[in-house]
C-alpha cells in the first residue's frame, strides 16, 4: 500500500512537471555519500560508504526565482544500489545560484532482512549554481525521516541513512 502510494506520487510530480511551460529535461550524475546509523538498545553504530549517481531530471521554472525540480537517479554506494526521487523547490535568490529543499524518497534495490523496510523518506537542503543555462552543479544533505527498521516497537532498533550528494548536470532544452 506505502509503495503505490509513493509511486503514485512520483508519477502524478513527474507528469505535472513535464507539461510545464517552462520546463527542461535532463541528466545528472556525481559522488554520494550513505551515512549509516544503527541503535540497539542505546548502543549506537554509524558508518559512511561513497559511491555514484546517476539519472534523469525535470526542471520546472515556475517563476524567475521559484523552480520545481524532480530527479530519478540510480546509486551505488559499495556494491549496494539504490533508486532516488528528490522533489526540490529551488529558490534563485541571486542570478544563477539558488537554494533548495524538499523531500526525498529512495528505495533499496537489494534483498535485506524481513523486519526492515526498503523505503527512506527523507527531508532534504542544498545548493546550486548554474554554470550556463545548459550546465549546472549541486550539492545537498537528505536526512533520513523513518525508520529502516519497521519490527516489534520493544526491540529498541533504530536503522537510517542520510544521504549527501553533490554533482553536475546538463539541461537538454
């Protein structure tokens, strides 16, 4: 039910996006960075992994200063592989360098244990800069929102990873 839901989203945000006046499509790739933090019981564990991205991107300009951005990238962080949707408002206070934020969703590709989720919803921030109106380059931080884990509540696990991702992008109109 949670993952028709999310689709459903992510389909409705991408269909809105691409019959926008001032809309541009795209591809993205760069270096991402998984933070893995586990609690059991109080005792906490954290460990990062690097990898890459890469994927398709839809910018909407809803106003000189207000955008819609919305990503499908593919990750890979040490051998794990991940899909990622953000759906980012961007706000240009200055020409050509914006801020942005909004939530993320990123599913898990791989087989992982009965009582863990494969979704992460998370709230994300960055910035950006827009080299020439084609070419661009990005950088943000995803705080994880949910729990990985999703067994009995007296278990006291505690499972996330926040996300940071900085990379270049191309505009193809």
């Amino acid at each position: 039910m949670r993952k028709q839901l999310l689709f459903r989203l992510l389909f409705i945000a991408f269909t809105a996006v691409s019959f926008g006046q001032n809309t541009s499509f795209g591809v993205t790739a760069g270096y991402v960075n998984g933070n893995a933090k586990l609690t059991i019981m109080g005792d906490k564990n954290s460990e990062g992994q690097s990898g890459l991205y890469g994927g398709i991107t839809i910018n909407n300009e809803i106003t000189e200063k207000l955008h819609f951005a919305a990503d499908l990238v593919f990750m890979s962080i040490d051998g794990s592989n991940f899909l990622q949707a953000p759906l980012m408002i961007k706000f240009y206070p200055v020409n050509k360098f914006y801020l942005q934020a909004g939530p993320q969703i990123t599913y898990t590709l791989e087989e992982i244990f009965e009582d863990f989720t494969k979704f992460n919803i998370g709230a994300g921030a960055g910035v950006g800069f827009d080299i020439t109106s084609k070419v661009y380059v990005n950088a943000k931080y995803v705080f994880q929102l949910n729990n990985y884990f999703n067994g009995p509540d007296n278990a006291q696990i505690t499972s996330k990873i926040d996300f940071f991702n900085a990379g270049l992008g191309y505009r193809f109109n």
